[in-house]
C-alpha cells in the first residue's frame, strides 16, 4: 500500500512523526512492576435476567408445577442434584461439573427493595450499589483503584467496557481480540503520539489524564498481545461467541498473563414469550462452554487457581405468563464453578415458593455478599473498601 | 473594544458547539457584550422534537388486537426511538439556537429519565428545552408534574396507603438540595405530599388524585403545614442550598471540572436573589472576566455528543445511515435518552477508559475518509431498544465530507489559528514541530490534528 492510500484507508500518512521515540511506554510504566500475581477470577454475566427457577428446578415442589403450567419442567427431564432441587436438561455438561466437586449453588441471592428494571437491576449489580444509591463506578473498577496498576489487570472480553469494571482513578480494558487491539493502538497517530509523551506530562489536569490513559492502553495492549502470543490455544470450544469468548480468556490465563479478573456476558434471557427453547439454548451454550473452559483450564494447570461466577441481574417471576414466558422478578441463585470450594453442591436452602413478595421470591443472601466473600478470601482485597460497607462474607470459598 | 479571537472561540465552544474561523474573525471588533447578546438571542426561539406523535405507537393492548405481537411493537418503538434521538443529534448539528440545546443537553442529565416510550422521552425534552432558560422554579414544575417523570420515579404508585418515595428522595437528592441536606424523615414526609400526583393514561395530561391524596400535617424541613406537592417544591426553592447546588453543576458544566468554591457561592448568591433566573446566570458566567481565564480554557474532556456535534459541524459529514449515529454515540458511551441511571452520566474523566479513549482517537479520522467504523455492539436485551438493537459487526458505515471547502478555509491559515479553532488546549512546541515536519497536505495537517489528545478537549 503506497502513501497515498494508506492516507486514504486510515486517515493519516504511515510513518508520520518519524522522530526517535526517546520514552517507550513500556519502560516508562514498568508494565509488571508491582504487580503481584494473583487468583484468576472470571465473571460471567446472563444479560436480560435468567430464570432461575427453571435453571436450578425445584422438581418436587407442587406450587412450582401450579404456577408453570406451561413451562415447568417435566420432573422426568429434570438433571437431579438432590431430592428437592436439579438442573435445567439442557445443562448435562455442567452436571459432569457438579460431580466433580467443582460447582457451588449459592440460591436466594439478590437485594433490599429490588428493582426491575433491567438497566437499573444491572446498574445495581455491576456498581454494587443499594437500589436507592447511585455510583458512577463499579465494583471491580474500585478494586482495580484499590490495588492494581494497569488497566490489563481486569480484561473484559468484549468491545465496551461494562461499568463493572470503570473505577475512579483505573479502568479495565475490553478486548475480544488482543492483535486487534494491539494494532489499533500501534496505528501512527497513537503510536507516535504515545512515544512523545514525556513524564512531565502526566499531570493531574485532563490532558495529563488522556495521555495517561493513551499511555496506559498502549502498553496494556502491547502487553497483552504479546503474552497471549506465547500460549497455542488447541483446546476445542463450542462455535459460539461465548464458546469464543470463553476460549479468548483461557487462553490469556494459560499464556500467564498478570490479570486478576476476566469479564465475559451471555445474553439474552429475557425470556417473556417462548422461554422453554430459548433458555435452553443459553443454558446449553453456557453449560458447554464452562465445561471446554474447565477442561483446557486443567490442561494448562490453572484450574487451581481460577474461580468462576455467574450472575444475572434479576430472576423471573414465580408464576409464568401467558406467552409461555416469565416476566421481571427478582431473587435468583448464582453459580461458582472452581476447584477449591469449601462447600461443594448447593450451598444453601432452596427457594420458598410460599412467602413470595408480590409473586416474587424473597432474596436471602445479598449479591453484595458473595462479592465481599470473592473480594476478601479470593482476590486478597479489602471488601469493605471496594464495596464502601461491610458485609458478611460466605463459605464457599 | 475588540474581543480577542480565543475568547470568542472559548465562548462558542462552551456556550456552543464551536465556530468556524472566519466567523470568530468577523465578531472580533464588537465588544463581548454585543458578542454575547447576540449569542444569546439566536436562542430566543425553541424548537421542539417531533419524530413522534401521541398515536404513533398503539399501546401495548391496542397493538395485540390489532393483530400486531410484542416483536412487531418492538420494532416500531426501536424506530420511534431512534428516529427521535437522530432528530436532536440533527438538531444539535445544525441550530443556531445554540445555548439553548447546550443548556437542553444540561437539563436532559440533570432530570435523567429513561422509559421505553418515545413519545413521553421527546416530551419531557421538549419541556427541558422550552423552559431551559426560564426560571427554574417553572421548570421543576413542568417535569415534576410530567407524565415522563411521573412514571420513571414511580409516583404513579404513591398512595396514601402506600407512599412510593423514589420521587421525592429524586427530587431533594439529584434535581435540587443534594445528599446531605435533609433528612430521612424529610424524604418520608414530602413522600406523602406528592401522593395522588399521577397522570391520565390516554392524553399523559398531569392529573391530581385526590382520593389518593394525604391531606394530614406534615413536617418537612422544619416547617409544618399540610402541604401538598406545590409546597414542598416551593419550600425547597426557599433553601439557598438549591440555588449553590445548582449553580455547582452548571459551574462545572460551564466553566471547569474543579469548582471554584468562592465564585460558585457568588453565583448562587446572584441565581438566588434572580428568583432562580438560568438567563440571567448564564449571561452572567459567559460575561465574566474569570470565564476566559486561561485555567478554564481548554481544559474539559467533551462528552461523547459535544465530540460528535463537534466533528459533524466542523466537518459537515453526511451520513448514508442514520444508525451510523447511535452506534458511535454507544461506542463512546452516551446514547441520548439513555442514561446510565436516574443520576445521569458522571462526565468528566469517566467519559475516558481504554476502549473509549481508542475510539475517540481512530473516529475523526475514519469518518472524515469515509472510512470503515468498525465497532461492534452487542445484543444485550431487546427490551432495552436501540440502546442495544444495533446488533452488527465491522459494518461499513458510509459517510461523505466535502474536503474542497475545508480545505480552502484552511489552506492559508497558520498552524496555531487551525489547532485554536480545532483543538481544545494548545499542542505543546515540540509537537508542533513534529506534525509540521511530515506534513504535505493541508488534508493531512487536519486529520493530524484531529486525531490528537487535544481534540478530545474544549
């Protein structure tokens, strides 16, 4: 491609600010310096609001089969886990999981006066707020801001970042892809505009704050790229773009890359018309993509020392509605799925279809929680600090 | 007196969405007073958003025995709804009522509403926009009683037998006092006065339930009476608390990220004393001496709409599809009438992380080549409309610039007067020196600039 074109095609002459890079971002910043290896932690997000209640059945419930008419699952399709509760028949693959001593089922889970609305539900979840606060940032962006240096320490499998992962002072980053990444930030205006930089102009102002961040991404990226390269990822995943996105996270992981917390979603579950096949579907994907994930986790030995957790922003409501679907609820359970739980199977007392709150189920154990217990006893952080409150934490881990 | 060239470009810039070169240099004999009036008045007229009407979208009940199902109904308010947010981005491209749709922008995340009904999102805008320069107190009135905001903080639910207080905390928490300055017990009180304020569900007309209505005593903010929603709007109007919080956000909206406490306080004393005037402040900050100040020139990251209404009048792009617009407006991480929550969006620094910041840098460049845009969006939630209905990867969004014209405007000027005009703070020398040395065309020397920090800044 000649000059002219690629001024064309990209915007700006190749080459342009042809001058020494006197600084390389990447000594400037040290870019492991600092940065002490820890725990791998991959969140998993069911975008739209998963129905719990036919994820993780309770099978031998009366009022379950009276108020699903429709969509309730046959007892006789029903995966068993024990004499109350089993899982969704699409979810073989993540049974095999189960029997392995590698799944906890935590149930109940949710909020005080919970929201439900998608976007605010959400919100909740990500920025680990109560429903009447509002928090710009998210709670793995405050751990970031209260122990990491690089935005590579949280990756985010995807193109946007999600406000879990926006601090105050660090952000993640997002990336499906690392060589595009990399070759977005090696692009000649960034690139010569990145080794221009000089440390006097990382200041606090704005500007100071852009190149910083300019600075950041560029080595992140690099980083990145680079030690993903040294991992040849064989592993068999199912052709989905969660299969993929899953894959794309073991193999960062396997190739040893300094990143705490890897972000990947799956959607969508709002499941108000024709949810029986449709969930199916997602919980098929899900449960045989967690599977391939553990099984090239363990290849490269670092199962050990990964967790894996699934949320969603809400559940669905007890009783089904007349379009063979469910509409916005509330409580719903989570799964962590790794090799060192402390409580294996489920962790904790069944949903109670009696005392529901507007044909809602009551939420036992705050979200809030679960992520003080994964904060404090997985990532090595101070929960009260992320999540500005105290909060018990839980003992699966 | 003459004006000096970069103050009537930092006016533009704030007040505005910028101004061409020769325009700036056409103002600068008059005097900033003249500068600022006429800047002012070209905002006298309002004009509202009309994408959609009061019957395009059948109500959801209508629209089933009509034959049409829930998929069908989604689709047509996708397109209600992106007709509608591609109208003010239009808008904001091209009206000369600049101030108005700077201040409208305010109001739109200063009263963050979000609701699946185009029809009451364009509403309640066209309320931000016809009162935004009005007193504040008629403002607060029109969007407390719209029927917008009547449903997003739920006052539809607020009975006397049950008081629902997502309203009244809203009301003390974002749009007037703040956290801090009330109580608990205040929220649970004015809670009650706002009982029965609701709306008809046909016209969206504000109706008063009387027999949802609590006419008991209330005590709020110290004073006792059995108020009613008027009251407790006006005695919190009574709090000089309002006008400094106020005055706070439109500071740093305005003027700099960091508040100048002491000049925030004269606002506030001033906007106070004004019955709340937002005119009258607002002419006030652009006629200040310390609103050019070189400590708050060029020193705020735009917001996502600021850059791109930025781009599209600097450049006059021309767009083949109008999705081209929402999909950049998600990229870089606001999408009008989608915010993040009822606070609004943070602004500031956090419009800035890894992904956005990358985007921010490529976009000018790829737009003004007709270039391919290559940001994909996912599919979160189809309840949640465009906000996720542009499911695409690596599409090719056409756009069209006509560069002849840009590049005579900008043929003979010198380096610094292009960066003044386009950029918010000054390239440091050195990098003047660079990007001068490798430059051939003037084409060349634009995309340069645009695609550097500094264009992020104004």
């Amino acid at each position: 491609m000649d000059r002219r074109d690629f001024l064309k095609h990209s915007g700006l002459a190749s080459g342009y600010f042809l001058i020494p890079s006197f600084l390389k971002p990447l000594e400037t910043l040290g870019i492991n310096e600092g940065v002490t290896k820890k725990r791998n932690l991959i969140v998993i997000q069911f975008s739209g609001g998963n129905d719990g209640l036919n994820t993780v059945i309770p099978y031998n419930n009366d009022i379950y089969y009276k108020l699903r008419k429709n969509i309730g699952i046959k007892k006789e399709n029903v995966i068993a886990l024990d004499n109350e509760l089993g899982l969704n028949p699409a979810m073989t693959a993540f049974k095999e999981l189960y029997d392995q001593g590698y799944v906890s089922i935590i149930n109940n889970v949710g909020y005080p006066n919970p929201d439900r609305s998608h976007f605010r539900s959400m919100d909740i979840w990500q920025s680990a707020s109560s429903s009447k606060d509002y928090i710009s940032t998210g709670w793995l962006g405050r751990y970031l801001d209260s122990q990491c240096q690089f935005p590579y320490q949280a990756i985010e499998i995807d193109t946007n970042l999600s406000l879990a992962l926006k601090g105050k002072k660090l952000s993640g980053i997002a990336t499906k892809n690392a060589k595009q990444l990399f070759e977005e930030t090696k692009a000649p205006y960034f690139d010569s505009v990145t080794s221009y930089i000089k440390p006097e102009m990382l200041d606090e102002d704005n500007l100071g704050y852009l190149y910083k961040t300019m600075l950041s991404t560029t080595s992140s990226a690099k980083y990145i790229y680079d030690t993903q390269k040294t991992y040849t990822n064989i592993s068999e995943y199912p052709n989905t773009e969660f299969g993929r996105q899953l894959k794309t996270a073991a193999t960062f992981i396997n190739s040893g890359l300094n990143t705490s917390v890897y972000y990947v979603s799956l959607g969508s579950f709002d499941t108000h018309v024709g949810q029986l096949n449709k969930q199916q579907d997602l919980l098929t994907q899900y449960s045989e993509g967690v599977s391939a994930l553990v099984k090239n986790l363990k290849e490269a030995n670092t199962f050990d020392d990964t967790l894996i957790v699934t949320f969603s922003e809400f559940g669905r409501r007890v009783e089904e509605n007349a379009s063979g679907g469910t509409d916005h609820g509330t409580a719903s359970n989570m799964f962590i799925v790794g090799a060192q739980l402390k409580k294996k199977g489920i962790f904790n007392e069944a949903p109670d279809l009696v005392n529901l709150v507007d044909g809602d189920l009551k939420h036992h154990i705050d979200f809030r929680q679960v992520y003080a217990t994964l904060l404090d006893k997985w990532l090595m952080a101070d929960s009260t600090t992320v999540l500005n409150e105290k909060f018990m934490t839980l003992g699966f881990i | 007196m003459a004006t000096p060239v970069e103050h009537i470009l930092h006016l533009y810039k704030r007040f505005g969405f910028g101004i061409s070169l020769e325009d700036a240099k056409l103002l600068r004999p008059k005097k900033l007073g003249e500068i600022v009036n006429e800047l002012f008045n070209a905002s006298i007229v309002s004009t509202g958003l009309s994408a959609v009407s009061i019957d395009s979208i059948p109500k959801a009940k209508d629209a089933m025995t009509e034959g049409m199902n829930k998929k069908e109904l989604n689709k047509m308010i996708n397109l209600y709804s992106e007709n509608l947010n591609t109208d003010w981005v239009k808008q904001l491209v091209n009206t000369k009522a600049v101030v108005r749709e700077k201040q409208t922008l305010f109001w739109h995340n200063h009263f963050a509403c979000r609701l699946r009904n185009p029809y009451l999102m364009q509403e309640l805008n066209n309320v931000h926009r016809q009162f935004a320069f009005s007193h504040f107190r008629e403002l607060l009135f029109n969007v407390s009683k719209h029927a917008a905001m009547l449903q997003f903080l739920n006052n539809q639910q607020n009975k006397k037998q049950h008081p629902n207080e997502n309203f009244a905390r809203e009301l003390m928490e974002l749009f007037t006092l703040g956290r801090g300055n009330y109580t608990e017990l205040d929220v649970k009180e004015s809670a009650r006065a706002f009982t029965g304020w609701s709306f008809n569900k046909d016209t969206f007309e504000y109706e008063f339930k009387e027999k949802q209505h609590d006419f008991d005593k209330k005590i709020f903010l110290k004073r006792e009476g059995n108020f009613g929603g008027e009251d407790i709007i006006n005695i919190i109007m009574d709090q000089k608390q309002t006008a400094y919080f106020l005055c706070k956000k439109m500071y740093a909206y305005y003027v700099n990220d960091v508040v100048d406490e002491k000049l925030v306080k004269e606002l506030a004393d001033f906007y106070y004393l004004n019955q709340y005037d937002t005119d009258k402040l607002l002419r006030k900050i652009a006629l200040s001496d310390w609103f050019y100040a070189p400590k708050n020139r060029g020193n705020k990251i735009k917001s996502p709409i600021d850059f791109l209404v930025t781009l599209n009048r600097q450049f006059n792009i021309e767009y083949e599809s109008n999705t081209t617009l929402i999909v950049i407006q998600r990229g870089l991480g606001q999408l009008l009438f989608y915010p993040p929550n009822v606070a609004g969006w943070a602004g500031g620094k956090s419009w800035i992380n890894s992904s956005t910041l990358i985007l921010r840098l490529r976009l000018p460049s790829m737009l003004l080549n007709s270039g391919v845009i290559d940001i994909e969006t996912e599919d979160d939630d189809p309840d949640d409309g465009i906000m996720a209905m542009t499911k695409s990867s690596y599409k090719n969004y056409k756009t069209q610039v006509n560069w002849e014209k840009i590049i005579t405007e900008y043929k003979t000027t010198e380096l610094d007067e292009v960066a003044a005009v386009l950029l918010g703070s000054k390239p440091e020398e050195e990098l003047k020196t660079i990007i001068k040395a490798d430059t051939g065309s003037t084409k060349e020397l634009i995309l340069k600039l645009v695609s550097l920090p500094h264009y992020q800044l104004y």
